[in-house]
C-alpha cells in the first residue's frame, strides 16, 4: 500500500479542484492509482493527473464534494482548507481599496518636504485617473453583437460578377 502524503487544495472553483501533493512528485505510479481510485467516485467526471508538477484536477459535477472524496483516500492527508491567495488584481476587491488609500497617502507625504508641490499633485491625481481608464479598457465587454450587425450576418453575401 502508499504511505500517507501531504496534500493541499491549490483551487476549487464550481466543477473543478485542483490539488497539489508535493511529496510524490515524479511518482508515476502513485498517480495513476490515484486517478483510478477517484474516477471510481460518484459525480467525479475526468481527473487528470500530472506527476512532474505532483498536482491533479478533479472535474466533477455540481453538487458533490469532491474534497470529501479526496479525504475518503486513507494514504492522503490534507491540510484545513483552501489556502486564500490575495493578487494584485484582486487585492482592491478584497479590501475595499485600502491600498490605493495608503498609496496615496504615501504620495502625499512628500508635499511637507517638496519645493514644487504643484508638480506633485498632478503627479498624484494621474494615476488614479489612469487606473480607472486602463481599468475601463481591460474589462470584459459583452460578446454579442449589435442586432443590427447580427441581421446582417444572417444574410446572404452576394458576389458581383
């Protein structure tokens, strides 16, 4: 039998888990057994294994607990849950925008020492302004097309002759 190894969820999303079990990286076998041994599990669709990077997904359907079929495996131990990773990205959404609080203060502190604070305040209010432009730009827009765009696709392209 496998001896018990540390595992640890990297993500978990709505039909996806993503695991990590670093103590049996390179270990072929070990994951095609365990692939085996989850596909078995009810609501568990696809479970794709990569033994150099020592991680696998779970794809499974909604509503079954695929952790729980995880720790149902005696030679897996898992840490106490998601580890909660905060981004740049989303590091604003996670904490009410704190950070551009404290950013701008850090800018404002030069004015008790500058010589040109005019320079300075422009310098602080651009790039608020720029966060938002550039955060304007880079969101996701809808992917349909205008109706009338649409009608006109549907028609058929007439070649001159």
């Amino acid at each position: 039998m496998h001896l018990q190894r540390s595992a640890h969820v990297v993500h978990c999303v709505p039909g996806r888990l993503r695991i990590k079990i670093p103590a049996a990286r390179n270990q072929i076998e070990f994951f095609a057994n365990l692939q085996r041994q989850l596909l078995g599990a009810e609501g568990v669709s696809s479970v794709t294994v990569n033994p150099t990077a020592a991680s696998l997904v779970i794809m499974h359907e909604r509503g079954v607990d695929p952790l729980a079929v995880c720790r149902g495996i005696p030679y897996l131990a898992f840490g106490s849950s998601v580890r909660s990773v905060v981004t740049n990205g989303r590091a604003d959404a996670a904490n009410g925008h704190e950070l551009d609080l404290v950013f701008l203060l850090a800018k404002l502190l030069p004015f008790v020492f500058a010589r040109h604070p005019a320079a300075q305040l422009a310098e602080v209010f651009a790039e608020p302004v720029l966060r938002a432009v550039v955060g304007a730009v880079t969101r996701p827009q809808s992917h349909q097309l205008p109706s009338a765009v649409y009608e006109e696709s549907q028609q058929p392209m007439r070649i001159a002759a």
